[in-house]
C-alpha cells in the first residue's frame, strides 16, 4: 500500500508573506496620492487695496545771496626780483641781512663789490675831462684874438681902399703919379690878403672847437658811466620793496662778473594764489556781469575797455570778470581767513592736461589774518601769521549770478542729479543742475524746479512717475 505526501505548510506560508508586503506597500503609495490629488481648494481671499505711501517734503526756496565757487590753491609769490651784479670785481662786503629767510626793507644794504678800480677810474676820467676843458677854453682865447684881429684887419681894409680911390681920382685929374697909384694898390691887397688869412685861421679854429666839444663830451660820457658803474659796486634791496631773501648765492670774498645772480628777494608786500577753474564755475563769474551775447555783452565789454586809468586797452574778453574772494587755510581745527580779489587768468586757455583755466586770485594784505573755529566763532590768532608760498588752501570766490537759483536739501537730490516733487498727490521726476552744494543744501538752477515747489526728501524703494504719495510738510 502506498502513503500519501503531505505538503510543506512552513514554505507556503513565507512564500505569501513574500508577495503580501510588496503588495500593501504598493496599495498604501496609491492611497496617498488620491488623498492628495483630491486635497479642498483654499478659497481666495479678497486682497485689500494698496495704501498711497507717505512722504516728507521741504519747499524749495528761491536763492538770492551769493554763491560760492570753492576751489583750492597754492600760495605763490606775487613778485620776485633777482639781483645781479652790474659790474666786474671781488665781493668786499656782505651785510648780515643778506642771508636766506630774513626780512630787507627797501633800500637796505646786502653787498659791495670792491670799488677801488671803478674809482681809480673814475678820477682818470676826470682829468682828461679837465684836460678837454682847458684845451677847449685856450681855444676859445685863440679864437676871440683870431676875431679881433680880424676886426682891425677889416677896418685896414677899408682905410686902404678909400686911399685907393682917392689915388685913383688925383691919377685922372694928373696930379698923383703912376707909382703912386701903384702903391696905393698894393697896400690894398696887402690888406685884403691879411683879411682872408686871418678869416681862414678863425674857419680852421671853429673846426678845432668843434672836435675839442666832441672830446669833452666823450669824456664826461665815459666818467658819467664810470660813476655809475661805481654806484653799482653796491647792491641795494630795490626802493619798491619789502620782502624776505629767498636766495643768497654769493659770499664775502667771492668774484663775480656782470650779469651773475646774487640775491634773490619775494616782495611780500602781496600774494597770489595759483588756482584752476572749471569752465562750469567760470560760467557763473561771466553770468554776473552778463557776458553773453548781445547788448549786455557788448556794454560789459566796453566799460572794460575803458577802465583802463591810461594803461594800453585790454579786450574785455580776454579779462576774467573781477570778483571778491577769500583765501582760507585749516589748521589745527581752525581757518584762518584773507581777503582777496580774483583778478587774472593765469595764461590763455585750458590747461591741456587738466581742461581745467589756470587763474590767480591777488591778496593784497597778507598778514591781515582772521581765525574762526569751524562752527564759524571768533578763534585764537595763534597760527600763521601772514600767507606764505606754498600754502594749500581753500578759495571761495563770491559771486552774484544774474540766473535764477533755488535752494533745497542736499538730502532731495537722488543719484543722477533727480529730484522728486510732489504736484496735485503725485510725483513727478526732474532732472536737475546742481551748482553748488554746502552744508546741508544744494543750490540748483531754477527751470524744471521752481521756488516752491515740494520735494521730497523721504528714500523710497521705488519711485515711478506719477505715482501718488500722501505727503507730510518738513520745516
């Protein structure tokens, strides 16, 4: 009889177990994504209207005071003189003064040049002008005995010729001989010749007084320039000067030619500063006195012309308009202050390297000095006490411009140089020129911007034309 095989309960249970996990993995993937697929829409919720952003704004206010061009500069002497030596010799003299940085009066003093040729010369010159003199007044007795005898032989002549005719006469009527009359003629000629010789000796003599002049004035010539060249020998600060030594190049003892450098004074009495203008800012120097075309133009230029107080005319055109300045220089916290008047272009032109104008401003009193602090107070005039060369400064040059100007916060000029105002609610977008910024206010030129006008001040993210804004009034 045969047994039965009974199957293997523990295998068929681990084979369902393999197919059921992967099976109920698969079914709980596709539950999930029913579940969301099928996830309640949010229902829209309804966005409240945007509010109109606020803002601040200031009034932009006409400018009618002067305006500033603020440049800097470098202190350069208004006058330099180079002594030289004038004539030949060994320095014999050198005055204490006559050093490097010390202050000459006019007039003063620095050197002598050994002068002992120049007088040796001098008195030569005089005796031949004496020479000359006496040569020339022996002449002159010469010439007046030449005419007094010249004056006796004449009347000679005369008496001669009378007895002539007196012989010739009794000749005729037979009563003077021919011998008689012969002679009588004879001691005609004589007299006549005696008159032409005399009269050829004062010609030759007035030619002699001609030379002997010449002599005399050549040789008074020659001792006025020895005498000058003796005055020379010693050298003088000039008449028209006060000033520092800024250079001493010779010493006691040393020998020098005519022509060579020995001192070298920087009168002090004024001082420039060297300073370069853009041609914006020289824009508004010619506004103010209306340098333009046409009728004001032509005006300015002829009161230019003729203000000239006898000095050759100078085309008003190539004049920079004069205009009041002052020369400022910090220093430990303080400015010191100068007076000053832009008074010349320095050149014709642009520089080529900067297209900037080279000009100078002249200070006429250079030790009247002002300190303030920066908050503009009176300061401590412990500084320098005069305007030097090779100062770096500050200039600001006032100006009075005939264009229309407005005034408003620095802090309204957006990048760009945009401005944004605020008419009937909303903004408007205007480029401006921006002239001159100080402190916390720039200076624009009016056009686009008006006195008025409100501008705002607030930053916003974003800015569109026409945009409303509600709007807040800063004082």
């Amino acid at each position: 009889m045969m047994l039965e095989k009974r199957p293997n309960r523990t295998g068929l249970v681990q084979e369902l177990r393999r197919i059921a996990v992967p099976l109920g993995i698969l079914t709980a993937g596709v539950v999930a994504f029913l579940i969301l697929s099928r996830k309640d829409e949010v229902p829209a919720v309804p966005i409240a209207a945007e509010e109109a952003p606020l803002v601040e704004t200031v009034r932009a206010e006409a400018h009618d005071r002067a305006l500033d061009i603020q440049v800097d500069g470098v202190v350069v002497p208004y006058r330099e003189v180079e002594l030289s030596a004038e004539v030949d010799g060994r320095v014999q003299y050198k005055a204490e003064a006559c050093r490097a940085g010390s202050y000459v009066r006019r007039n003063t003093l620095l050197l002598k040049i050994d002068p002992r040729d120049h007088e040796l010369e001098c008195k030569r010159l005089r005796t031949e002008v004496a020479q000359a003199e006496g040569n020339l007044e022996e002449l002159e007795a010469d010439i007046k005995n030449t005419e007094n005898l010249m004056e006796l032989a004449q009347k000679q002549l005369d008496l001669q010729r009378a007895d002539f005719k007196r012989q010739e006469e009794l000749h005729r009527k037979g009563i003077a001989s021919n011998s008689e009359l012969d002679l009588a003629e004879q001691t005609r000629l004589q007299a006549e010749n005696a008159v032409l010789t005399l009269r050829s000796q004062l010609q030759v003599l007035s030619a002699r007084r001609s030379r002997l002049k010449a002599a005399q004035e050549h040789a008074a010539v020659l001792l006025e320039k020895a005498t000058l060249d003796l005055e020379r020998t010693e050298l003088y600060c000039p008449d028209d000067t006060d000033g520092v030594i800024v250079n001493d190049l010779v010493e006691k003892g040393d020998y020098v030619r005519r022509g060579t450098p020995l001192v070298t004074i920087e009168d002090t009495a004024k001082v420039e500063v060297k300073c370069n203008l853009r041609v914006d800012e020289l824009y508004w120097l010619w506004n103010q006195t209306g340098l333009g075309p046409g009728p004001a133009r032509e005006e300015a230029r002829t009161t230019a012309d003729h203000a000239t107080h006898g000095a050759p005319a100078v085309p008003a055109d190539y004049q920079i308009p004069e205009a009041p300045a002052t020369v400022i220089y910090r220093l430990a916290g303080q400015d010191y202050k100068w007076d000053g008047v832009l008074a010349r272009y320095d050149g014709v032109g642009l520089d080529e390297s900067t297209r900037t104008v080279p000009c100078r401003v002249v200070v006429e009193a250079p030790r009247d000095v002002c300190a303030t602090s920066p908050d503009g107070a009176p300061g401590q005039c412990t500084g320098p006490p005069a305007l030097v060369r090779g100062m770096y400064v500050t200039v600001k040059i006032h100006t009075k411009p005939q264009a229309s100007l407005v005034r408003i916060s620095e802090a309204a000029v957006r990048p760009g140089n945009k401005v944004w105002v605020v008419r009937d609610g909303k903004i408007e977008i205007l480029e401006v020129h921006v002239v001159e910024t100080t402190g916390n206010d720039a200076i624009v030129r009016a056009g686009p911007l008006e006195a008025g006008d409100h501008v705002v001040v607030t930053p916003l993210a974003e800015v569109r034309e026409s945009m409303a804004v509600r709007e807040q009034a800063v004082q």
